[in-house]
C-alpha cells in the first residue's frame, strides 16, 4: 500500500511538472535561413546638408570636434560629408563618425578625405544616431577656409546581417513589388554595413517593405 501511495505521489509530481513548464523549441541547424520582413514608412529624401550646412571646420592646425547637428537621421541610414568654402585648404585626412546602430550599439566610422578634396565622401554603414565627428589635427592647414557640409543618404539599414548581399527575396514601394531590386550591402556579422538602396523615391511620404534572407551571424 506504501509502494502504491509512493507511485501516486511521484506520477502526480510529474504531471504537476509538465502542466506548469512546457516548453518547445524548434531545432535550429547552423546552415538554416529565416525570411525577414522589414516595413520603413515615410524615409525623408537623401540630403548632402541635413546635418550640417557649410559648418565652419578647423580655425588651426587642432582637432576639432563636433557635436551639434541640425538634425538626426530620420530612419538608420548611411553619412555623406563634402568639403565646401575654400577646398585647397583641406588636407588629406581621415574624418572619424560616431554614434549608433540600429540596435543602439556604439559604432564609428571614418569618411578619407585627399587634399584639396571638394567632392563628397559616402559612407556605408547605417547611423541609427549622430554624436559626434572629430575632425583630426592638420586636416585643413593655410587660412581654415573650407566649411563642411553633413548629410543622411540613400542607404538605408537592414534589421538584421545577411551573408550575401544576393539574399533578398524582393521590395515593394507603397505595397506593390518593385520591378528593380534594390541595392544592397551585406556583412556577416556587422549589423550597420548591411543595407538597402530602394530603387524607388524616397520623398517623406513613400513607404517601403524589404523581404530578405538573415543570417542569426550579427555580433554588433
């Protein structure tokens, strides 16, 4: 009768068991994909000024650093800074960018420039926010005259990493398939090099869909 009374106590703890913690997962094998959707309403048109407008730079040979912008992008997209004002005083040099992913993890990026450089340079990875961009010592040199211009362009973040900048099913535009793919850049592991330049026109009032194929790679 004791064994009996045992048994039943024993069963009955199981059950209370598994009543109250199932759990269920599905198997995920180290070559296995997932299709992500990723809804982007309304991107603001690309700009080479929406940051900075002709912002004076260096007024010696010091670094500088900047830290105040006329806005933050509007969606996580790619940085564009062209040199203006007098060019032949811009030396060659390696201006450093600095915010956030879309995740909110620090990341920085750094935009060359050559001498008497007067055309833009366009970064590639996806700035979610802006801190700061540090303008190292001698990267303008004779009177200071040059001005910078900072602007958020055409590329815009993917959600998540893609192995290949291939793995992308399609796109729609304000819900109808795009007839041309947008383009894409892909890393492994780097959440903010993977993005998406939409064939059709990003204007503030355009929305957009993209369906591609992650990776479960991203480290930061």
């Amino acid at each position: 009768m004791k064994m009996i009374f045992a048994l039943a106590t024993m069963l009955a703890g199981i059950t209370s068991e598994a009543a109250t913690r199932p759990y269920y997962q599905d198997i995920k094998l180290p070559t296995q994909k997932m299709i992500e959707f990723q809804a982007i309403d309304n991107p603001a048109a690309a700009s080479t000024s929406n940051g900075l407008l002709a912002n004076a730079g260096a007024t010696s040979a010091a670094a500088v650093v900047v830290s105040t912008f006329l806005a933050q992008p509007d969606v996580a997209r790619n940085l564009v800074l062209t040199p203006g004002g007098t060019t032949t005083d811009v030396e060659a040099c390696n201006v450093v960018a600095a915010g956030t992913d879309m995740n909110s993890n620090a990341i920085t990026e750094t935009l060359a420039f050559s001498a008497n450089a007067s055309s833009a340079t366009t970064g590639n990875k996806a700035f979610k926010t802006l801190s700061s961009l540090t303008f190292p010592a001698n990267c303008e040199s004779g009177a200071f005259g040059a001005t910078w211009s900072l602007g958020y362009g055409e590329k815009l973040g993917v959600k998540r990493c893609m192995d290949k900048a291939g793995h992308i099913l399609f796109s729609t535009l304000n819900g109808a398939k795009e007839a041309t793919a947008p383009t894409m850049a892909a890393d492994a592991s780097v959440l903010s090099l993977n993005t998406a330049d939409y064939n059709g026109t990003m204007n503030g009032s355009n929305d957009f869909e993209l369906f591609f194929m992650q990776n479960f790679r991203c480290t930061r």
